[in-house]
C-alpha cells in the first residue's frame, strides 16, 4: 500500500538515539551507531520520533510500505514486558472524579480524568476516547486561565501540546482519534499569541477530515488571563 512513513538520513544522524527511545513502536533501533527503520510495518506514521531527532536526520515520506501491524506491535510489548505506549510514566489510566464540584474551595480538585494528557502520547484508541467530550488545549491556558481545571475541564477528556515546541503538525493524530472514537464534543482552547494557530488548525482540519459532525468551539484566552473570544458550534 502507498502510506506515509518515517525515512532516516544516516548521513546526518548523530547516533545519539533519542528517537529509538521516543519510538514507542519499536520500529526504530541503533545499528552500527546510526539509527534503523527495523520494520516498516512497526511504524505507524504520526512522527513521535520527528521532534526527538536534534540533527534532522528524520523526515516523512510518501511511498510503497507495509500496512501499520498494530497487532505486531502489541506482541512485541508483551514479550517485552512493556507498557501499552512503550514508556511506563505513559501508561493509560482512567481517574474516577466522583462528587465534584464546580466551586470545592479551600481544597479544589483536580478535574484530569485521564493519563496521559499530551498529544503526542496518548493512543488514538484509548478506552477513555469512548463517548468522551475532547478538551484539546495549548498547554500554556491552563498558567493563564485561572479557572482552568472548573470551567473548561470538568466532564472532558483533555488533551495538551505546543505545535510549535513539539515541532509537529497535531491533524494526523487528532483525525485518528476523532474518527476511530464516538467523540460527543470537542472544545479548543488556545492563547493569543500567532503560535497557537496551529492548534485550532490542525483540530479543525481534524474534524473536516473525519467526515464528522460533532458540536466544536474554540476559545481564546490572553495572556494577561481574559477569555478573548469563543467560535464553533
């Protein structure tokens, strides 16, 4: 099948392995001090391994390769004891948040429902996906916003990342999720700085390129903490 998949420049890469370690697939090892695309079929094409790379030696490409084997890789991880993402402070959990409240001052609660929370770790196909009303946010709201967790976490899966920190276009992993899940809602919350265009972007396109119609808004807040402006629906 044609597909999008990793290819590795040996000539610029510098044998430091950082994206074998982010490869949570294992379709990436060292081999004689440079790093290997070991199986075509362990890469699924969402690029963790781009952002880990300090020299550049990692791009996409578009070509000729053996479907994803997400069953080959489930395998692989139990052989090798390994969690279902690879690293074990990345392990899929479920919180219970039962009895709370909008307003549960001196002690206010935490409203994260799930782990993990970053884009980039989070498995498209993660049971708390499952009828579940998606926050996706730049990570920076919730240090502006001081109402975060009550006003725009309660009752949601949330979800953060940086596009431009993580160095990576979010709209592959946001279609997998949104059109492999019964995702009820999705809201974004960005700030106001040009930067986080690329988060309301890529969910956006998200949803356009799930065939999908499902209720979004998206809002933003500034930087000296107001909420700007609200869009979607």
């Amino acid at each position: 099948m044609f597909r999008r998949i990793i290819q590795i420049d040996e000539s610029k890469c510098n044998g430091c392995g950082l994206c074998a370690q982010a490869c949570h697939e294992g379709a990436i090892g060292m081999v004689d001090g440079k790093a290997k695309l070991l199986r075509e079929d362990y890469c699924d094409g969402l690029g963790d391994c781009l952002p880990a790379c300090p020299a550049g030696a990692i791009t996409f490409v578009e070509k000729e390769a053996p479907a994803y084997n997400e069953n080959a890789v489930r395998e692989r991880r139990k052989k090798q004891g390994a969690s279902e993402t690879g690293c074990p402070g990345s392990k899929i959990r479920s919180i219970g948040r039962k009895g709370l409240t909008a307003h549960a001052a001196p002690d206010i609660p935490s409203q994260l429902r799930q782990w993990p929370v970053q884009i980039k770790l989070a498995p498209a196909n993660a049971p708390y996906f499952s009828g579940a009303h998606l926050l996706v946010a730049a990570d920076c709201t919730a240090y502006a916003y001081g109402s975060f967790h009550q006003e725009f976490m309660r009752g949601k899966v949330t979800l953060i990342g940086c596009p431009k920190l993580d160095m990576v276009d979010y709209t592959e992993k946001l279609t997998h999720i949104v059109s492999q899940n019964d995702i009820k809602s999705l809201t974004v919350i960005r700030m106001e700085v040009p930067c986080c265009g690329g988060m309301e972007s890529a969910c956006i396109s998200a949803l356009k390129n799930s065939g999908k119609s499902i209720p979004w808004q998206v809002v933003t807040i500034a930087i000296d903490g107001r909420i700007l402006d609200g869009s979607g629906w």
